[in-house]
C-alpha cells in the first residue's frame, strides 16, 4: 500500500514536471513566433525604406523640372504623373518633411545648405526650401535641403 502511495506520488510529480515544461516551451515558441514576425515586420520596412530611398529623387527632379517648364498641357499631364507617384508613396508611409519658408530650422530634419542675412525672416529660419526632405516610419530618410536666416 505504502509502495503504491510512492509510486502515485511519484507519477503525479512527474506529471508536474511535463506539465510545467509543456508549457515552458509553449511560451517559448510563442515568443519565437513573435520575435519571427517583429524581424519579418522590420525586414518588410526596411526593404520599403529602401526603396522609397531610391525613388524619391525622381519626385525631386520633377519638381526641378516644374521650375523651368512651360505652363501647357503637357507640362500639366506631366504634373499629374509627379502627384500620382507621391501619392502612393504617401498610401506606403512616406511623408515629406515641413520646410515652409518662414519655419524654425530643425537639424534633425534639415540640411543647411547656405546661411544667409534676411531683413524679412528671423535668425536659424527658413527662408527656402531647394530640396524635400522625406521620412518614413519616423526615421528620416532624407533630410530637407533649406537656405537658413542668419539674421540681420
């Protein structure tokens, strides 16, 4: 009787012992299952923000293109091409950096290109942006290229 108690007692550690280390692996596995998708999720942004990287040089030129065109309609239909691709590349994440004329400069989203007195706008200010800058998943991927005050 006393060997059958032993031996019940033993079995129901053991049975302790898998049950604890069923569900050590279960929430191992399901920790792998998450840091799977958090590296799948992350290499998906990356590949995006590669490429949105590579392309938006071409919505630049369009609009450096835009400076020198004639207002017809081409140049229009042009333009409506140039809207079309920044606005799936705005549905994909991407947002262009504010660099109005007139705002505070901010090193983490501008590049000074030139500094340069103004009677009009106030010192470490916009005065004009010459290229876009983007960001996407907020990381800059490119900084806006600007003409900054240096005050009178």
């Amino acid at each position: 009787m006393k060997a059958k108690k032993n031996q019940t007692q033993e079995l129901k550690e053991q049975i302790e012992k898998l049950e604890d280390s069923f569900k050590r692996l279960a929430a191992d596995f399901d920790n792998y299952r998450k840091r799977n998708e958090t590296q799948k999720f992350d290499l998906i942004m990356l590949s995006k923000a590669d490429f949105i990287t590579k392309i938006t040089p071409v919505l630049d030129n369009f609009r450096r293109a835009f400076t020198h065109a004639p207002d017809d309609e081409f140049a229009k239909g042009v333009k409506q091409i140039e809207k079309q691709l920044e606005d799936i590349l705005t549905s994909e994440g991407l947002k262009k950096i504010d660099a109005a004329t007139g705002s505070k400069f901010d090193h983490n989203l501008h590049e000074a290109i030139s500094f340069e007195p103004s009677k009009n706008i106030p010192a470490d200010h916009i005065i004009a942006e010459v290229e876009s800058g983007w960001i996407f998943s907020d990381k800059v991927l490119k900084p806006s290229k600007v003409r900054v005050s240096k005050g009178k």
